[in-house]
C-alpha cells in the first residue's frame, strides 16, 4: 500500500502566502524615546543628554536617577500587545499596512512615556532646585524634554540615529 498526498488549490495557498509577505513587508522595531537630532537647551545641552542624565543620573551622583522611558514602556506593555492583536489581522488581510499599525503603537508608547515624565516625583528635586525652576517636578522645567519624546520605525539592522 502505498500513500499519497494531493494538494487542490495550491495556487491560491502560494498566492495568498505572497499577498501575506507583501502585506507584512515594511518596519520591523518601534524605536521610543528622545532622538539624537531633538535640539539642545538654550545653553547649548543636547536634549538626549538631559534625558540620559535624568534617566540614569548623572556620573557625579548629584542627580539622581529617575527612570521614565522603559519604565513607562514596561508598565503600558499589554496595552501595546492589545494594539497588536488588534490590528495585526487587518494588516494580514491587506487592510492596512504595517507601518500604521506600528505608528499607532509607537504614538502610544510616546503619549506614555510624556506622561511618565510627569508623573514621575521622586527622588524629589532638591529645595534650592525647586526655588531656582520654581517647580517641584523632577523632570520638567519648561516641557522641553516631554515634548522631545518621539518615535520613529526601523528595519531591522537598519541604522538609527541614537539618542536616548
């Protein structure tokens, strides 16, 4: 006895696996954070040197750290997943292409991290920090670095500018 397979339809199978490819072609990574090209404060500090000193606190230890970027990421994840089960099978069905569905995720993972930014309250500024800003808000003066937060969408091994 002897077995054998027929397969009907492979055509449309083949054809269909291609339109998927297609449909999937595009970004692969949802970058979030301060580029490297977000311009500097009026004396002249790149703006992703002030986040990475606020973020990880500066080498001296007089600023601490106060994570905001993968903290805000890490806590928001399952809202991401969401996003993506969401629209991932309008993107296999060629209703959408990836790139929007990667750019409604990375819009909402920056949102994120802007409010992050403004939640965040300790460790708490110094007192004579808070009478020079006039604000007891660790990481905002003047909005500038909240507004600084962005994303953009890579492929993979593609090369970006870093920043934080």
């Amino acid at each position: 006895m002897r077995l054998t397979t027929t397969i009907k339809g492979g055509q449309n199978v083949r054809e269909a696996l291609r339109k998927l490819r297609a449909n999937l072609d595009g970004p692969r990574h949802v970058l979030v954070g301060v580029p490297k090209g977000a311009g500097a404060y009026k004396d002249g500090t790149q703006t992703a040197v002030i986040a990475a000193v606020n973020h990880f606190g500066s080498a001296d230890g007089r600023i601490p750290a106060r994570p905001f970027l993968d903290v805000a990421v890490i806590e928001n994840e399952l809202k991401y997943v969401k996003i993506a089960e969401q629209l991932l099978p309008q993107v296999a069905a060629g209703e959408i292409p990836i790139n929007k569905a990667l750019d409604k995720i990375g819009l909402t993972a920056a949102a994120d991290v802007q409010q992050k930014i403004v939640d965040v309250r300790t460790p708490p500024n110094a007192h004579s920090t808070i009478a020079r800003k006039g604000s007891s808000n660790p990481l905002i003066k003047d909005g500038h670095l909240r507004l600084s937060i962005s994303h953009v969408l890579a492929n993979a091994g593609e090369q970006v500018e870093e920043g934080l």
